[in-house]
C-alpha cells in the first residue's frame, strides 16, 4: 500500500477519490517543473557572473571616467 503525506498527514493513496488523485498527480508534477525551473535559474546565475567577471576583466582601469 502506497501512502502519501499532505500537510503532514499521511494518506493511503488508495483510499483517495480519483479526483484527489489526479490533483496530487498535478502538484507532483509542477513541483517537479518548479525544481527543474530552480536549477535551471542557477545554471543562468552562474553564467550571469562569470560573463559579468569576464566583462569586467575587458573594462578600462583606473583612470576612466567613472559615472556615479
């Protein structure tokens, strides 16, 4: 018997109605989408940095004007 824990109560998948079911399928699923959309939003963070580094390396030194 499968069991599920929604808001820290556990339920056996079985005795959930089908639409239950299908409501816990879809908040499984966009919580799989929402970490898979964090990492990725990592993944772009990083490249942000390292391209602003690498901008940064290229920029005249001191002695340009700086705009404040």
């Amino acid at each position: 018997m499968t069991t599920v824990i929604i808001d820290n109560i556990e339920y056996a998948l079985d005795s959930l109605s089908e639409e239950a079911k299908a409501q816990f399928v879809s908040l499984q699923f966009v919580d799989q989408k929402l970490a898979q959309l964090n990492a990725e939003v990592a993944v772009f963070q990083t490249a942000r940095i390292g391209y602003a580094n690498a901008l940064n390396e290229l920029l005249p030194k001191a002695g340009g004007k700086e705009k404040h």
